[in-house]
C-alpha cells in the first residue's frame, strides 16, 4: 500500500520522505521488521521502541513513525506523531483496508464473563449458519484458522491482520474480547463495532489501573470510539453496569436478573447437569438449558441471548447454540475421573470471581470443598489477603500455592493471601508453594463426594518463576495424578 494511502486520517505533526513509497507489512517489534516494512517504535513499560531504530533500520525498514523527532542525518521516510499508539491502530485500520466495516463486529468487555459469553455467542451464531470468528483470551480463531492466544487482545496490527485473514476465509462476524488494557493503549482504534457489551466490574488489573474509577474508565472507551452506529448491551445488575447506562446515549439493551432488565432471567435452576432457564424479553420469551454450571454462567447466557437478539439470531439457533456449548476451557472445566470426585479447573484469579467460584459449588451440594489458589507475583497485591478471607469463609480446606510468582517470592505473596485467610480464624488451610504438589495433596485428601477446585491459571499451560516460563497445565498434572490414582 502506498505511505499517503496509509496515512489518511492519522494525525501528523512533521513528516519527511516520501509519500510514495510502497508499504509492504507493519511492525511494532524490530523482530518482525522484514524489508519495505513501516517500523512503529512504541514505548513500553520496559522497553523504548526508539531504541530499537538500528536493527529495524538493518532489517530493511523503510518508513519510521514514532512521536519523537527524525534523528540527525537519517534518510528513511520518518513520521512523527503526537501519539504513536493510535497512529499505528489507523495506520494498520489502513493497511488492510477496513476489514471490520465489511462484517458484524462484537466487542466485549468486562472483568469476568468475556470469554464464555464469546463461546456461547460463537455456537449461537454457528447454528444460525453463520461463520464466526474469536479474537480471545484462550485462542483466536475462525474459519481456517485457529491460533493459541498470547494476550486477551491483541496489538493493533495482529487485530486488522486476523480480520482480514477471517474475512478472505468466509467469516460473517467476530467476537471480540476487549481488555481494559487494550483500550488504554488504543490497540482497538480503528476497528467498526456493531454491538459492545459489558459484563460487570471487580476488582482486578488494579496493578496496572491504581483504582477502581480508573478502570471503569478504560473499559468505558470501548463505548465511545466507534466508528458505525453500534447498540450496547449492558449488565443492568452490575453497580458499573449501571453507572455506564446513565452514561450512554447510544441505545442500549439491558440484561439481568432484576426486573427493569430488558433481557431477564427467571426461575431459573441451576444443577449438576447444568442450568434450566427462562428469559423473558421485549419480543417475548426463551426457554433454555445449558450444560454450563453455576448462576455466573446464567449472566454469561443472558449477555449472549441479548447481543444475539440485536443481531436478529432466530429464536431457534439461540436456543440450540446455548445447548450446544458443553463447557469452555479452564471456565469450571470439569476433569472427569472414576473416584467419585468433582474436581474443577477455574480461571479464577482475583477476589470476586474466587468468591463466585466458591458460591458456585456450594450451589451443587458438596460433601466438602477443597480449594487450590495463589495468586500471581508482579500484579495487584491488595487482593491477595482479600482472596484468603473469601477461600477461609466459603472453603473447607484451603492449600495456598504458587501461580506465576514472576520476580516475587513465592512465600511473600502467600504470606499476603494468609493475612487474611487468619482473619476468618480458620485453622484449615496448608501451605504448599509447590502447585504440582499442592493439588496431589488435595486429590489425595478428596472423598466421595467432595468438590476439589483448582483455581488461578484456568486455561494456561505455564508457570512463570522468575523469568523462566515452564510448562504447567492444571488440567494436564490433575489427569496425571488421577491416571496413577485410578490404576492402583
């Protein structure tokens, strides 16, 4: 593509070069630099992109942009801005021409609830002989396509690349998880979205946010940067839902459990087989069931059957999509075994989703609950003795352990998370800052009947200690351990 072309709509504030020169790729990591390639030098957390000129420059790139100023003597196309982030999201917008304008765009956003809300809208859409695509945190995927996630929400480039690979291969819609931070750092600039969802907040990412207004605020972008007329679908129960409604003049479809919600759940019975639910809406109502567990996943399915009523899904395709989805991932993934154990592997890694985690079983009348937590090192500490008192007032016995400790000792985050573990005056929790052998000491303390859930890492299949990234799958050392458990 040629610069000029590429550059429409982005503000500039010097430019010098040429304006015909032919783009061949974007990169915002040296790394990936391959000749003809605009080079867009970010500044990280870590790592200044500035420094990075040479090698991109040795690489073959052609065209520099950065918001610093063209340095001394240098002969490449250099563009400098007022801010690069939403630079490279125009220019990579650009770059592979609107793809998100030529099909249905969701976005998602919210601190629980993203990723199963995607699963279930992805069969809803499948069954209404629809092909949809999943930009998530577990994968991202669609027709001929399907790739393991690195982040919740990729950087721009990857975005408009991935939409438009998804558009070539057939795909009608995508579904988009959008993470708080994705939208303080612009990463979803440039992308046309139909419908935006918001599921709830709570208290995570407060590491990176500092409080709690902070982030509402960078998940209310979402709601204010589209470039189609686009219908909000809001969670009316949630407190933050509710603020954001009052702040909305788009228009907006609520769902929840309370009465004023347009989408709303009634009587709905939640059981071992999973959940039975009635929704009530403004074009009449939905019987459903769900293999899905627990009354989290009932909010899960009302965002889903809200969105997909925005989009004009038939009442049928909804219905046998929320059926379809067996379960998701590392969302209370049930590990099947012959000893009469419920074990449970949940992505739950901050208070609030721990705590629904918890209620969740208790709602399936365990013999006993037995919970495996840590929390992760180098991110929010403040919710880590909120976590222990939440495992000391709703679990049975609690084995604190390790769940990417990072640079951190693993002892000094689980000390944090038994500060308040002690608060609830609880005596039943261990420490065992190993994990592997923390959940072998759960599964071997398990009877008939209990309900054992290993909680933090959900779908990952990594362990980062110090700056080393080992291979750890919960799901993955749980079989193992049932495996010999099972032959003797």
């Amino acid at each position: 593509m040629m610069l000029k072309n590429m550059l429409e709509g982005v503000p500039l504030l010097i430019f010098s070069g040429s304006e015909n020169e032919d783009i061949k790729g974007i990169a915002y990591s040296s790394k990936n630099v391959q000749p003809g390639f605009l080079f867009t030098a970010l500044k990280g957390v870590k790592k200044d992109g500035f420094d990075f000129i040479e090698e991109a420059l040795l690489k073959g790139a052609s065209t520099f942009l950065s918001e610093r100023p063209r340095p001394e003597n240098f002969s490449k196309n250099w563009i400098q801005v007022p801010d690069s982030r939403e630079s490279l999201a125009l220019c990579s917008a650009n770059f592979y021409s609107h793809p998100s304008q030529k099909m249905k765009i969701v976005g998602i956003t919210g601190t629980k609830g993203k990723t199963t809300t995607t699963y279930l809208l992805e069969e809803i859409l499948k069954k209404s002989h629809l092909r949809p695509g999943v930009i998530g945190t577990i994968s991202y995927r669609g027709p001929e396509m399907e790739i393991s996630a690195g982040r919740t929400t990729p950087e721009a480039p990857d975005i408009q690349r991935m939409l438009g690979e998804m558009l070539v291969n057939g795909a009608t819609h995508c579904l988009i998880e959008v993470s708080s931070h994705s939208l303080d750092l612009k990463r979803v600039l440039g992308i046309g979205f139909d419908t935006t969802v918001f599921t709830n907040l709570s208290g995570d990412h407060l590491d990176y946010h500092q409080s709690m207004e902070k982030y509402f605020e960078a998940k209310k972008k979402l709601f204010f940067l589209n470039g189609k007329k686009s219908m909000a679908v809001v969670n009316s129960d949630d407190s933050w839902g509710k603020k954001l409604i009052s702040q909305l003049s788009m228009e907006i479809i609520t769902y929840g459990l309370e009465p004023a919600a347009h989408v709303r759940g009634e009587h709905f019975k939640l059981t071992e087989k999973g959940t039975e639910l009635l929704i009530k809406h403004p074009a009449g109502e939905l019987s459903v069931f769900s293999p899905l567990l627990g009354k989290p996943n009932v909010y899960n399915i009302l965002a889903s059957v809200a969105v997909a009523l925005t989009l004009n899904i038939p009442a049928q395709a909804i219905k046998e999509g929320i059926a379809a989805l067996q379960g998701v991932r590392g969302r209370f993934e049930k590990i099947e075994n012959s000893l009469g154990l419920h074990i449970f592997v949940d992505y739950a890694h901050a208070d609030d989703a721990l705590r629904n985690l918890l209620e969740t079983a208790h709602e399936l009348n365990p013999r006993r609950i037995l919970l495996v937590f840590g929390a992760g090192g180098d991110r929010d500490k403040t919710k880590r003795p909120r976590m222990g008192k939440i495992a000391g007032t709703l679990a049975d016995w609690t084995i604190i352990t390790s769940d990417n400790p990072r640079s951190e000792e693993p002892l000094a985050i689980i000390s944090d998370i038994e500060k308040g573990i002690k608060k609830t005056g609880t005596k039943n929790y261990q420490i065992l800052p190993d994990r592997k052998e923390a959940i072998e000491e759960a599964l071997s303390l398990g009877k008939k009947g209990d309900y054992i859930l290993v909680a933090g890492k959900g779908h990952e299949n990594y362990q980062i200690i110090k700056d080393k990234v080992n291979h750890f799958d919960d799901a993955e050392v749980i079989r193992e351990i049932l495996k010999r458990k099972e032959a003797n």
